[in-house]
C-alpha cells in the first residue's frame, strides 16, 4: 500500500490514522524477529523443519503468523546449495516474516545484478559461495513468497531456540549472509552502492507488488543456476 493509497483511505475514513501507525509499528517490533524464531525452531525440531519445507505457509501458521501472500516456499541451504531470493518485477518480500524490506533489496541494482551475476553481488555482501557449491535464484511474486532457511552453524549443539534465534539474520533468509555461530554478521562490503547508503525499509510500500502484478508462468519461478 504507497503512502498516497493509505492518506486516501485515512481521508474516506475505511481505515484511521491511528490504525496505520499501529501496524507500522508492528512491522518495527514484531515482525522482523518473527523469521528468526520459526528458522531457530526447524534447525531445533526436524519435525517442524519438515512441515515448513513441505508447505511454508502452513508451517507458519503454528506460529500464529498469517502470510500475505497464497504461499510460501521454504528454500533449505545445503552443503551442495546455496538460495538466494529476490523480486525482480518490483519488491515483493516475505513482510510478515522479516518485516519491511531494506532499500537494497528494493533498488534496481539488486534485482537486476543478483540474477546476472549472483555470487559477485553476494562477494559485496561479504559472502564467498564456494565455485563447487551451487547457486540459485528464486524470483518472488505477488502469489509466492520464498524465504531461505540457512544451516545451522557448527558449535551451535545444545543451544536454546532463543539463542539461536538471535544469530539468524535478515540478510541469512535472503540468502544474501550465512548464519554465524560467534554471532558476527558477514563484512559489510563497500559496493551494491554500499547497500544503497546502508539504507533499511521504506515505510512507503508495506505491500509489496499489487494484486495485479503478475509474470508470464514460465517465469514465476526463475532459477538460475551458476556453478
């Protein structure tokens, strides 16, 4: 919803102004920790790492987490793969799991570049995908939200799910990070225009694409893989 939709809808009286700012600030406090507490809880419980592979959104559900968008695919990290999301048609972001979407992930370099040239994008973010591990980009959009469910560090045996909760990162779901047991975020980098002026969410747009924002089918599920 932009920032004019909302003013027209506070001005016809459908919604009040005390509402959009409630739910801003729900995207502030809640929902970004949400991601990172049903992530620790599949790397603690196989069961639930199952559920949430199988169908994400039902998965998400357990939690009481109701998702914007009519699914939700969970794609898992291995030894032999890494994940990767993006929206190349415009921002569209698992909101109700991470919160609002960083301006480099909306900018047009991102969306644009990761899909040409992924593991360089992701060198700017720090983070070096071994040329034998497989890279793969998934395209979101207004029907399907992905969410990267990264693996679980070495000397992580025996935390709680609240600890490992707290190493699990926006970036990590994305893709564009890898969870560190110290804690430690991978280095910053000094491209992608620096992460687009280091910038976080944009209160504009909490949405994402509109209902009538869709892709030719053969596309709506782009992966491309570099070695």
């Amino acid at each position: 919803m932009s920032r004019a939709m909302q003013e027209l809808l506070v001005e016809r009286g459908v919604i009040t102004a005390e509402q959009v700012r409630r739910r801003m600030e729900q995207f502030d406090a809640d929902f970004p920790y949400r991601g990172p507490r049903v992530i620790a809880h599949a790397w603690a419980d196989p069961a639930f790492k199952a559920r949430l592979l199988a169908d994400g959104k039902r998965a998400c559900a357990e939690f009481g987490i109701d998702l914007e968008a009519d699914r939700l695919i969970a794609l898992e990290n291995t030894p032999e793969v890494h994940n990767v999301i993006v929206c190349t048609l415009c921002s569209c972001y698992p909101r109700a799991l991470l919160g609002m979407p960083p301006t480099w992930y909306k900018s047009e370099n991102y969306r644009r570049r990761v899909v040409r040239e992924p593991r360089a994008v992701l060198r700017e973010f720090g983070t070096v995908i071994p040329e034998h591990v497989a890279l793969r980009v998934h395209d979101s959009n207004a029907d399907m939200r992905y969410v990267v469910v990264p693996m679980r560090p070495a000397g992580t045996e025996g935390w709680s799910e609240a600890e490992l909760a707290r190493i699990i990162t926006r970036d990590s779901l994305v893709g564009v990070a890898v969870p560190q047991a110290d804690g430690r975020r991978p280095g910053l980098g000094t491209s992608l225009a620096t992460r687009e002026r280091h910038g976080n969410g944009d209160r504009g747009s909490p949405q994402g694409c509109a209902p009538g924002a869709r892709r030719d089918p053969r596309a709506r599920r782009r992966r491309l893989q570099r070695r």
